[in-house]
C-alpha cells in the first residue's frame, strides 16, 4: 500500500487547508473527518484525481510497479 499522509497547511489569513495523498476515493472524507469537525465543520473541498479513483485502480497501478511496468 502507498503512504498515506496529511498535510497541514495554515495560511497568514487563518484558513487551513488539508491535503491527502495517497488515500483513494470517498475514503479520504472519512480520513478527514475529525479534523475537520474540530476546524467547525466549514471545510471548502477541492477534490484531486484520487478521489475519482477506486481501491481497484490502486491496486493495478501498484501492481504495475512492482513488475516494472
């Protein structure tokens, strides 16, 4: 399995700003969660391609670099 991280981000104006990597699909709303609960709940989301992405497609692609491809 691929790491997973979050990054933190807090800009000079207050907003924070979550980015997940490595987590595929709705699963990265579940990952999120708590923490976003703590910011209050008003959480804008700019979505990226893994969460178009299912855990089926993560594992062919990581399938794919083990064998070289």
């Amino acid at each position: 399995m691929a790491d997973e991280t979050i990054d933190i981000i807090i800009h000079p104006d207050g907003r924070v700003e979550l980015q997940v990597c490595g987590v595929k699909g709705e699963r990265c709303l579940e990952v999120t969660k708590a923490v976003e609960e703590v910011l209050g709940g008003k959480v804008q989301r700019d979505f990226t391609s893994e969460m178009y992405e299912s855990d089926e497609e993560q594992d062919r692609e990581q399938e794919k670099r083990k064998l070289g491809y």
